[in-house]
C-alpha cells in the first residue's frame, strides 16, 4: 500500500514531467504568428488603420509580412499600389517575393519594385483589382530592421476612374521587438 507522501510525490513528479514536455514542445506555425492588435494612445486614426500578420516579429531576423485591405477600403478597381514605410525603418524587401491575393486567390503582377531611396514599394497588378474585394500584399524574404519599434506603413492606390495620383487608403502600424 502506498503511503500519502509517496502518492503526493509520482503526483507532483507527473505534473512537473508533463510542465516540461509542454515547454519544450515545438510550437507550431499557427501560435508563432504575431498580428495587429489595438492602439489606445495616439498613431493612426482607428477608421484608417489596417490589419496585418508578420511571421517572426523580431528585429534583424528575416519574415514575411501579409499587409490586408478590406473590401471596405476598395471603392473603385485598382490599377496600381503603392506602400510606403518611414525613414527609421530601416529593412530590406525582396522585390522578385511580393505577391498579391485577391480575395484569398493569388493574382498575376506585371512589375513589383522597392524603391530604397524613397522608401516605398510600387505594385502593378497585369488587371486591375476589382472593386469591393478583400486585398492580401504579402512580403516575404523581409529583413526586418536592427531595431524595434512601431512603424507606419501606408497603403495608397491608383484607381480606375479615379485622379492619376495615388489616394491614401490606410496605414498598417507594424510593430518589431
């Protein structure tokens, strides 16, 4: 017969043995995502701020970034994005790993540069995006900056049926520890 303090022990040896399996089990990609949260004091206003998911999430480590405009947000077609990002973050793109989803399917680009000096990426859909859909950029083969912080980048278009100029959709605030 075992004894109170020998049955207290296997229990607490149980827990403490099923603690470190859970720990240093490897977590899997759905849980290493990080993505947009809410911003209570300051930055963009909450009607122009877009959503985003960044895969790693951490300073001067490569990533992959899926930058997301709601339908809301597409009025008209669009022929032409254009994102750009402060003077303080200080990344590179890959600009031949830029694609672009259109209500979850990925569509044909004609040309997707990043233009390092001026600091923005231009994206040239081979059609233009139709109105009222769901818009994914995805950037992958980031390098992310030497330092954190909080970054704005921002969405413009050029519409069809629209000024030649692009028009301001909204801002991702992308956060890097």
């Amino acid at each position: 017969m075992l004894s109170p303090n020998s049955a207290m022990r296997r229990v607490f040896f149980g827990i403490a043995v099923t603690g470190l399996l859970i720990t240093a089990m490897p977590m899997p990609p759905s849980w290493a995502f990080r993505c947009s949260g809410l911003t209570v004091f300051g930055g963009v206003k909450r009607e122009y701020e877009l959503k985003y998911c960044v895969q790693n999430g951490r300073e001067n480590n490569w990533d992959r970034y899926w930058l997301k405009i709601p339908k809301e947000k597409v009025s008209l077609a669009i022929s032409e994005l254009r994102i750009n990002y402060p003077e303080s973050y200080d990344g590179e793109f890959n600009e031949d790993r830029i694609e672009v989803t259109v209500n979850g399917n990925e569509i044909e680009l004609d040309d997707a540069f990043w233009d390092r000096d001026n600091r923005f990426i231009q994206i040239y859909p081979t059609e233009a995006i139709p109105a009222n859909s769901d818009v994914e950029v995805v950037l992958s083969n980031v390098r992310n900056p030497n330092f954190g912080g909080m970054f704005n980048f921002n969405a413009l278009a050029v519409t069809r049926g629209g000024p030649p100029l692009p028009e301001y959709i909204g801002t991702w605030v992308l956060a890097i520890n």
